[in-house]
C-alpha cells in the first residue's frame, strides 16, 4: 500500500511498483523478487564488499566527524560511502572477496568535499605540498605568507582559520591511533599571514592517515565578540590527502 504524505509525495507500493522518498523526490522502482532471484557467488561478493565499504566509510566519518560538524551537505554520507567503494574495487591485484580498503587507490579519495555547496578550492586556492617522511611522519608545507588574493569569497569575514588535521585509523578495527591538528591564523585586512610548516611525530605502521583541511570564517562584533560565519550552505571542507604507512610487520 502507498500512502501520500504532507508535500503530495507517494512512498510504499502499489503492485510490483515501490515509491520511495530521497531528498525531497519520488523515486519510483520495480520491488525486488521474493525467493526467485539466485545469488551468484559473484554478486555474494559483490555484496559483502559493498557492505564492507559502506561499514568502513561510516567508522571514518565519524573519525572526522571534527572536520564538518553539523555542516555537511545532506548527501555527503552518501557520497563518501560510494568514494570509499570506488577505492576498494580499484584494486586489481586481489580477487573480489579479500581486498580491502588499503589495497585500492587512496588518491580517489583526495579532493573530497564534506560540503558540495562550498567547494574547498573554490573557496582556498592554496595548495599546501604534503608528504610523508621515512619515518612516517606526515609533512605539510604552506607558503611562506599567506596573501589576502588565496581567499577569494571571503564576503563580510574579516578573517578566517585554516585549519589542517591529521588523522590516522587503524584500518582493521577503524579506531583512531592518533590525531593532530594545525591551525593558521587569517586575516584579511590585506595584510599578508606569515605560515609555518607543520610536522607531526612518527607515525606507527600500517595506518591509514587522512589529512583534511577547514576554512572557518570569522567576523568582529562589537557586542557578541568573535562569531563564526560557518554555516549549512558554507563550510568548506575536504580531504587534501589520504596516506598509508608502511605495512606492519607480520
């Protein structure tokens, strides 16, 4: 049976028809067959992996659950559950079935944003040089000064806080090893931001590190102080890059 809800939408069924709500519009598809579709080991694995992912990318949201907030966009979970399952497949040297999240392409993951309304690089045009050492420490390198020209949607902020965190998760149980987080200081009053590199301490082996970096958007007011303009349709945020550390010892 479907029902009708308050915006005149269709969600339930109707024969061999399911209606179904997602963001705001109907969806309308074929049910599934009860009892007469036949699992192939194939499509078992392919079903196992997806779960995997989606089970992976949930324990690395909520890692960096600091990074966005309450302002991700309202698809992003989504969005990220599918990322994380694109670089599980990308990897071609394991059979389906026993690759995981460690053995795909992490670059996939670069460049995600938490909050597709505000692009990141739409909104901060630096582009910091990020590496990892021998040892395993994670190296983040700004310019020099920061320039006023590298904000170019500041709108009434009269400046900011960049802000970098690294986050490394044991990719087995998803737990967080370690975190750091660097924060620079903006202004924009024309003024140009004197940077300093970043270097966290060694990281142990076999993790998967995620560095993501933050715009907060700040303005002076006279009565309630400081306030942070950040908001639902303004927060950008994103992962700059993924790294895995040397694989532990067996």
């Amino acid at each position: 049976m479907a029902r009708i809800n308050a915006k005149g939408l269709l969600s339930g069924s109707v024969g061999p028809v399911a209606f179904r709500v997602v963001n705001g519009k109907a969806i309308a598809a074929s049910k599934p067959g009860k009892g007469n579709v036949k699992q192939t080991t194939a499509t078992k694995q392919s079903a196992s992996e997806f779960g995997m992912a989606l089970a992976a990318a949930k324990k690395i949201r909520l890692g960096l659950s600091d990074v966005f907030g309450p302002y991700a966009d309202a698809g992003m979970h989504r969005r990220f559950g599918t990322k994380v399952y694109e670089v599980l497949r990308s990897c071609h040297s394991k059979p389906a079935g026993t690759r995981t999240i460690a053995d795909g392409d992490l670059n996939l993951l670069q460049g995600f944003d938490f909050n597709s309304n505000s692009p990141f690089g739409q909104h901060c045009l630096l582009q910091p040089d990020i590496t990892m050492t021998e040892a395993g420490a994670i190296h983040i390198a700004l310019p020099p000064t920061i320039g006023l020209e590298a904000f170019p949607q500041k709108g009434k902020a009269a400046g900011g806080d960049l802000c970098v965190e690294v986050v490394a998760f044991d990719p087995v149980h998803w737990t967080i090893a370690t975190r750091s987080a660097f924060v620079s200081a903006i202004a924009f009053d024309g003024t140009d931001t004197a940077a300093s590199p970043h270097t966290t301490p060694p990281l142990e082996k076999g993790l998967l590190v995620f560095v993501t970096a933050t715009l907060v958007y700040k303005r002076h007011h006279a009565a309630l102080g400081t306030l942070t303009l950040n908001h639902k349709s303004l927060h950008p945020a994103a992962v700059l890059a993924v790294f895995l550390t040397a694989a532990a010892p067996a």
